[in-house]
C-alpha cells in the first residue's frame, strides 16, 4: 500500500512512532506555504525558525533513509494551500491512502478532517506522541465542576505521573511553591551567560523576502539563536539544567532592564515544534535535582514542572474544551484599539518600552512581561481581544493558536469571564516597581495618579475598577479592591477617569 503522510511545521517529532521504520512505500510531506506565513503578521524569526528547523527535520528524514517530499517557500510547484498541495502529492505519489498527525490547531484540525471528507482513499489519523494528556482528557477531569482550576488538574497530574509525589503526597511536603517564586532579581546576582545558537539562516531570509511574506520584528540572519535541531534543543535543555535551575523559581516573576532572560529556560519554541517532549524536559530536571552533587532547592525544580506538567497541558485541554466559540469571547465588552507602539515599542512608560522591544528584537518575552505589562496594559486599556490575540499569535516565536490563546484572551484578557484566570491579572505601577527596575529610569512617576508625569498605570487600574463594576464587583477574589475602590473620593476619582480617558484617547502622547 502506498501511503501518503504529512508532517507539520509544528510536529517534528523525530521520535514518533511513525519514523521507526523505513518504507518506500510512504512518502512523508512537509510543505512550507502562505497558508501559514499570512494568516496573521508572524515575527521574522518565527517564520524563519520554523522553517529552519523544517529544513533540518526534513533532511534528517532523508538522511535516514525515508522518502521525503519537501516544498520549499520558492517551489515552483507550491500552490501555497494545504489541500491543493496534499492532492498534488496524492495523485503524483499515486497513493492508496492519506495519514496525518493530529494538528494542535482547531483551523487545521477541522481543514483536515474536511479534507478527508472529501477523500476516495483511505485515511487516518495519529496522535503527535508529545504530550502527557489526550485533547479531550481536561474536559473529562473538570466534567460537571463549576471551576477549571488549574491546581487541582496539577496535582492530579502529579499524582497520575508520579512526579516530585512520595506515597501520592507532596515531596518536600507542600504541592506549590508560588510563594517563594517572587524574588526581585538585584544586580549583584550574577545570571549565567544566556546559552545562544548562531545558525545562519541568511537564504532563509532571503527566500521570506523574494516571496513577499510579511513580516515584524528584527532577526541577525547569520546568527540565529533558537535552537532549530533536536540536539540544539537538547543542548539548551542541559543547560538550562546545569547553569539556570538553581534560580528558576526564585527569579520567575522579575523584570530588570539589563536581561533579558535571566533565569528562564527559553525552551518553549523548541517544545511547541516538538523537537523535544515534556516528558523528556521535565525527565531532564528531575535526574538534574537528584544528582547527589546539586544543590538545588525543590521550590525552584517544583516551579519549573509546574509551567510544563501544569500550566502548558492544562492550556491545551482548556482550548480543546472550549473550541471553537472561546475564540470569540468578550466578557468584558473591550472594544478599543492595540496602540500603535505595540509595533513599535516607540514609548515613553519604560515597562511597556522594555517587554515590546525585547518581543521586536528577540520574539521572546517572559511571562510576567506577557501578562503584567504587555497584556495588562492592554487589558487596562479596554482593548478589543481580537487585537491583543493577534499581536501575541504574531510576535513569538513560540506562538501557536493552542497555547496562545487561553493564554491570551483568558488568563491575561479575562475575555473568558474567569474560566481560566479567577480574577483579572491588573495592577497599578507597584507591582511593576516591586518586581523590577523599570519604574527607577521612567518618565513616569510610579506614585503619581493624574498629574501630568503620573504613571498612566495608575489612573487606568482605578478606572477600569469603576468602568467594570457591574462584570467584576460580584467577583470575591475582587472584594478587596472594591473596598478601596469605593473609598476613593468622588472628586478625585473624577480625576483620575479623566486622566485615563485621555491615555486611552491618546495612547501614543505617552
Ligand atoms: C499573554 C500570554 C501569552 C502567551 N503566549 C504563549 C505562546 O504563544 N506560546 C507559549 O508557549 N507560551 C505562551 N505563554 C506562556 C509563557 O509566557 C511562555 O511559555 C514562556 O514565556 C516561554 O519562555 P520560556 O521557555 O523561557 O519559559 P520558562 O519561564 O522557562 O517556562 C518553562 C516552560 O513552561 C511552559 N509554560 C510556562 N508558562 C506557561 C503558560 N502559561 N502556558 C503554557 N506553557 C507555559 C512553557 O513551555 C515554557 O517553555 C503566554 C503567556 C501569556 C501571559
Ligand atoms: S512608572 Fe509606570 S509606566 Fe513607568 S515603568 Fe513604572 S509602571 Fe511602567
């Protein structure tokens, strides 16, 4: 039987099950297509990262003997479109049946069911052997509760996995060390050298520009430096283990002018593309904390397989949930504009300069930079989370629409009416000055409300309080604000909705 199978740019698994054999009789395809590159603005080293890593697991492919058909960018006989290209494929490979790997994303996943639908040959579907949960396992845990949270599916997974548990219980006695994870990073801390690559993707750029693909962000096309290979990726990983552990979980939440990375693994592209499995990362730290010559505490080693066993499978489960109508919510009624700056980091509130920048510049942007500065400004903002999803799909590298989008339009817009996040992640400029320096070198006046220099956070935080008090005053995780809410003087919350009123008016004056 000849067999046709296609490989997406984001499954490139080269321990699936699918590559233990050799078989002339299966044509595996990779298609790099417009299809992809347009249907949002992607950063330039998104688009050049997924192909280079394309270009590499495909030629690894070959190198092991299977039969491989790759359409580059520039191909002339790429028609840029998934079904057309697959039926070219189909009919010159004359074959008897059509086999896939089950796509992450809802969009593909319903274009290739339809497709098969139209098929007169046989066809089938695999699971992409990469995560510890089945799509439709987080439906089924939360099934007749009224609240998905996230730490109730963790522990689970803990327990079900056997990982960091003696006896079903927590080692070191506690479940989550989320309180230990808030330190500010000072200077005087020394942060290993950030472990880069410099793969030379320069005919990459140069085919991406040929075909016209548009594209934001910058990218050194001769050093390249996301790992784009299962050993880079791997190679990360080790290092991450070895010189950047010791502190994850102490550092997670800061934010310094001079770093960019500091403590953080920056593994999420390579684990998106599926170069490397959760299992094998969280594997990777567990044999790293037990080593009998590490000193590593388990808060930071919790913290860590947190964000993979935890944060990351719950996120896919929630979309695959909720799909395709979370797409479309708006809880809160936000209709306005993304600002202009949000391309360009062209700013004078260093918080928002520093996280767009470091997203133009690197297409990365830690966590806390993602929620409580690009995505809270956003949010304080009232923006419309069509717009704030867009943004996030396109500028990170490890953007793909199953993670992003809980991500995004829940726990940071809250667009989902607190189905992921149960209160809005907002704050006023102190949050931003307790975990980092930004508020040191700004314009702003991080104390200020409404005089002219006045940190705009603060007169949009109280504003949106009042703006949203019929969504959020029910809320009893927002009970304490609206105390201090309602003490605020009628005059002087005048004020400070004028004020917001004018930032939100005129977003790019400041
Ligand atoms: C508004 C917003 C949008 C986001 N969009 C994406 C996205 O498109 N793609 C993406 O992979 N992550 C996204 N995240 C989650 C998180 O910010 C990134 O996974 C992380 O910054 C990647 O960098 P890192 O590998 O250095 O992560 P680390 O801080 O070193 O964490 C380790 C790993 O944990 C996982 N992880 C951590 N937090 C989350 C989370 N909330 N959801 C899922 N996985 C998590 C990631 O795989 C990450 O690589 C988003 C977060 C927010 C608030
Ligand atoms: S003062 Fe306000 S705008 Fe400036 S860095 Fe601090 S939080 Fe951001």
């Amino acid at each position: 039987m000849k067999i046709v199978r296609l490989v997406l740019g984001d499954q490139l698994n080269s321990s699936h099950s699918w590559f233990q054999e050799k078989d002339d009789n299966i044509l595996y395809c990779l298609f790099e297509m417009r299809q992809e590159t347009d249907y949002i603005t992607h950063h330039i080293q998104k688009v050049a990262g997924f192909f280079a890593a394309m270009r590499n697991f495909a030629d690894g492919l070959i190198k092991d003997g299977h039969r491989v058909k790759y359409l580059n960018i520039l191909a002339p006989e790429n028609t840029h479109a998934l079904t057309k290209n697959l039926t070219q494929q189909i009919e010159q490979f004359n074959a008897d049946k059509f086999e896939y790997l089950l796509p992450d994303e809802y969009r593909l996943d319903k274009q290739l069911k339809d497709f098969c639908g139209t098929l007169t040959i046989e066809n089938a579907v695999t699971d992409t052997e990469h995560f510890y949960t089945k799509r439709e396992d987080l439906g089924v845990f939360f099934e007749g509760k009224k609240q998905f949270l996230m730490e109730n599916f963790y522990r689970n997974m803990r327990k079900k996995h056997q990982i960091l548990t003696v006896n079903a219980q927590p080692e070191g006695g506690q479940w989550n060390y989320d309180k230990n994870n808030r330190k500010k990073w000072k200077e005087n801390t020394l942060v290993p050298p950030f472990k880069s690559f410099d793969n030379n993707v320069v005919i990459i750029c140069e085919e991406i520009q040929k075909a016209g693909i548009k594209t934001i962000g910058k990218i050194n096309p001769k050093y390249f430096e996301y790992p784009i290979s299962r050993e880079q990726a791997l190679e990360q990983l080790e290092y991450f283990c070895e010189h950047l552990l010791v502190h994850f979980g102490d550092y997670q939440d800061a934010m310094h002018t001079n770093q960019i990375y500091l403590y953080h693994a920056r593994i999420s592209f390579a684990m998106n593309i599926k170069l490397i499995s959760p299992k094998e990362v969280i594997a990777k730290t567990l044999a790293t904390y037990r080593d009998p010559k590490a000193t590593i505490e388990i808060s930071q080693v919790e913290g860590f397989i947190r964000q993979i066993l935890g944060w990351r499978e719950y996120m896919r489960g929630m979309y695959w949930a909720l799909m395709p109508n979370y797409k479309t919510l708006n809880a809160l009624n936000n209709t306005n504009k993304l600002p202009d700056f949000y391309w360009t980091g062209n700013t004078k509130m260093n918080c928002l300069k520093n996280a767009i920048n470091n997203s133009l510049d690197n297409s990365y942007a830690h966590h806390i930079q993602r929620l409580m500065i690009t995505g809270n400004y956003a949010l304080l903002t009232q923006t419309n989370p069509d717009e704030v999803d867009a943004w996030y799909l396109g500028i990170y590298a490890d953007a793909v629409e199953w993670v992003q989008l809980p991500n995004t339009r829940g726990m940071s817009q809250f667009a989902d009416g607190g189905k992921i996040a149960t209160k809005p992640y907002i704050s006023s400029g102190s949050y931003v000055h307790k975990m980092g320096n930004y508020c040191d070198s700004c314009h702003y006046n991080k104390k200020e409300k409404t005089t002219k220099d006045a940190c705009p956070f603060n007169s949009l935080y109280w504003n949106f309080l009042d703006d949203k008090k019929e969504e959020l005053s029910g809320n009893f995780r927002m009970g304490m604000m609206y105390s201090l809410l309602r003490k605020i003087p009628a005059e002087k919350l005048f004020e400070i909705k004028e004020k917001a009123a004018h930032i939100i008016a005129n977003p790019n004056e400041y």
